[in-house]
C-alpha cells in the first residue's frame, strides 16, 4: 500500500505539472505577438500607428522600389495578374555599415571596392529566399555607343564571431551587360543568389566586400566623343531580397485555386508540403466535384 | 351582416395598379438590399503616409444592407439564410435576419518603410471585398 500511494503521489504530481506546462509554453513572454507572424501592416492595424520612430531609407532605393511597385501593382494596390514571378515579398537593405578598402580608378571604371554589412533583421522565418540581388546606382553623363563588360569579385565573409573569410577564393564571377547611358539614374543588378542562398536563412547579418571593375569591349582609341569612362559610383549597392512569403496572411498568386502552377519546392519544403496534403485534397476534390456537376 | 360588405363596396377604388406595384416593390426591389459599398481611405488621413509608401489610396469597400427573405438566393447564399429568415419571421423575431457580409476578396500590394530604415514591398491576402452575401 506503501508503494502504491507513492505511485499515486507521482502521477497526480505529473498531472499537475502538465497541466501546468501547456499555459507558460504559450502564454507570450512580453505580451506581444509570440510568433513574430505579424507583419507590421496588421500590427498597426490591430493596435494603432505608435511604434519607433523609423530610419529614413536611401532616396535612390525607394525610387527603385517605387518603380518596381508599378510594375507589379495597380494604382490602386492590386497585385497585376500579369506577372509570372512566384515572390510576393521584396526587400531592398541598404548597407548598415561601409569601409571603403581601395579607391576607384575613373579613367578604367574600376570602382571603389568596399566592405559592406548588411542587417537582415527584417526576413521572418516564413520568408523563403528566392532570388538575391546587389543593385548599384550609376549615374553617368557620357553615352557609349560600345558595349561595356563588367567583372564582379564578391567575397562573403563568416559572421564577426569567427572573423576570418569563407574558406577558399573570393567568389568572382563576370557578368556581359550592355549599359545604354543617358538617363539621369542607371541601376546595374548582381545576382548573387548561388552565394547568399545558404547565408540568409542562418545569418541575421551578412559581410562582404566588392570589387567590381568595367571596361570597354572595344579597346579601340577613345574618340572625342568617348571621354575617359566616367563612372561615378553614386552610392554602395543595395541588396535586395526576392522571398515568398508562406504565411497565410501573404498572397500566394501560385495557389491551387487560383489555377497557376506550385513553385518548384525546395528540398526541406517536400516534408512540409507532406504535412499540408490539404491543399491538394481540396483542389483534387474541387476538380471531381466541378466534373460531377 | 351585408353593410360592412356594402360599405367596403362603396369605397372610392384606389387605382389597383399603384397598390399592387407598391406591394410587389418590397419582393421585387427591397430598399437599401444588402451590396457592396465603396470607403476610399488615403494613408495620410491614418497619418501612416510615413512609412505606407504605396498605394496612395485604399479602398477596402464593406457590405450592407438587408437580407430578406425573397432577396436570399440571389448572394449565392446557403440555404441555411432562408431558412434563418423564416424562423426569423414566423416563429421567433429574436433570431436575427441573416447578416450581410463579404463573400470573397482580393489582395492588396503594399510598400512600407522598415523601421531599420529597408524599404519592402508585399503582397497581403484578403484586403479588398469584392462580394457579398447573406449568412
């Protein structure tokens, strides 16, 4: 009888502490939103404007964001139909910290490579990375009438803590563009998916310096017309992040019912995808029942 | 019991055709019928034109209006709202009328200034009304 009134102690206190434990795991620990879910939109829209005071972004990202604003929506808001990308998240980060290593050389178009540091704080864990760019904002007076070939030397390096670089050879990589000058703001865009891709689900910050170098295909003599390569590097470049955001309160133009095709699912997306067979018993079922009918 | 019926009778006759279009009308267009209606906000009267970039303007529309019982099949609605109607009108008035409501939505694209001062733009689900219904 001893033993089992012991028994009986330990389970009833086991039954209290998992009574206990299913409350302090969800209750939130400051009260705020635990998920981290909610984008700012909805938490101004449940508790009002308030929050921080906000940084100021660089003029000449939001002229970029604005324009890719109007290629994607209406001026009423609505997402065009027309567009066959899968994101329907974009982040454009303007370097939080800059040590300019060499300066640039003019005459050659070499530009000032620098150290960069980006903050990436803002990516939730819903927000699959997709595409990766770096945006540089040129502004140049002369027009060329020959093609111009650029060569980017990108080097990635480990967060602070460990302070040493990727192992192996900075990543270069060339890439061919004909830069038609005239207009007042020239962007040049660096696809640097394959590089970030591993880095932006892990890291909060990513480190990198850039040398990146343009010369004239044509190596004829410079006419009158064709004044030593001018290119002023307005500002660093931006990085900017193509993500598709999972959560239900994103839209998600790909959906079943929305009769597009499913993006290509990543690897770690199959067992998730597994675990919502939903979406596609529904669909399935949408399609028997409109043939039964 | 013939005067009550003789008097009836002698009643000036008010033209049948006015009475009848009056008593078709609350069937055949019921005043103020549940819709959808157009609310056009700037973010600059929320005074959130300081981080909500874009679009300048939002028009999230609502829905109003009644459900009565001969306008209920034509949302598209359940049966259920008929049938909520009907108790509503012969067995118990406690129960409400079916509610008029959004139906279906559209998204909305949206760029915000980050606090840290990145610039975003995303796309958010079911924004905009574009239907309504009786439930």
């Amino acid at each position: 009888s001893q033993a089992s009134r012991g028994e009986a102690q330990i389970a009833a206190s086991a039954e209290l502490e998992f009574e206990a434990e299913p409350w302090s795991s969800l209750q939130p620990v400051d009260g705020k939103d635990p998920s981290g879910l909610l984008p700012p939109l909805f938490k101004v829209l449940s508790d009002g404007p308030g929050g921080a005071p906000r940084l100021q972004p660089d003029s000449r990202a939001l002229l970029y964001m604005k324009k890719l604003y109007k290629a994607y929506a209406t001026k009423e808001g609505i997402p065009k139909s027309s567009r066959s990308h899968l994101y329907n998240t974009v982040r454009l980060f303007s370097p939080c910290a800059q040590h300019k290593q060499a300066p640039g050389h003019q005459a050659t178009g070499i530009l000032p490579s620098a150290d960069l540091l980006f903050n990436l704080d803002r990516v939730t864990a819903v927000e699959h990375l997709l595409k990766s760019v770096l945006l540089y904002t040129i502004n140049n007076s002369v027009s060329f009438s020959s093609a111009v070939k650029c060569a980017c030397d990108l080097l990635i390096k480990e967060p602070k803590s460990s302070g040493k670089n990727l192992p192996g050879a900075p990543h270069s990589f060339t890439f061919n563009s004909q830069f038609e000058f005239g207009k007042k703001h020239k962007w040049i865009e660096v696809d640097v998916t394959p590089l970030l891709q591993p880095l932006v689900a892990s890291n909060k910050k990513i480190d990198m310096s850039v040398n990146f170098t343009c010369t004239r295909e044509q190596q004829r003599q410079p006419s009158a017309r064709d004044s030593p390569f001018h290119m002023a590097l307005l500002a660093p470049p931006s990085l900017i992040l193509y993500l598709n955001d999972t959560s239900a309160q994103a839209h998600h133009s790909w959906h079943p019912l929305h009769g597009a095709r499913r993006p290509a699912q990543g690897p770690d997306q199959k067992s998730k995808l597994a675990a919502y067979p939903v979406g596609e018993e529904a669909a399935e079922d949408a399609r028997i029942s409109r043939r039964r009918r | 019991g013939q005067e009550p019926v003789i008097s009836e009778l002698r009643k000036p006759l008010v033209p049948a055709s006015r009475n009848l279009s009056e008593y078709f009308k609350q069937f055949l267009f019921p005043q103020n019928e549940c819709e959808l209606h157009d609310f056009r906000l700037s973010f600059s009267q929320l005074k959130w034109d300081n981080w909500i970039v874009a679009p300048r303007r939002y028009n999230p529309r609502y829905c109003k209006g009644d459900c009565p019982r001969a306008a209920g099949h034509r949302y598209g609605s359940a049966a259920h709202a008929l049938v909520q109607n009907i108790i509503h009108e012969t067995l118990d008035p406690s129960v409400p009328r079916p509610s008029c409501v959004p139906a279906s939505y559209s998204p909305l694209s949206v760029l915000t200034v980050e606090p840290d001062g990145s610039v975003a733009y995303k796309e958010y689900e079911d924004m905009i009304a574009t239907r309504c219904t009786c439930r």
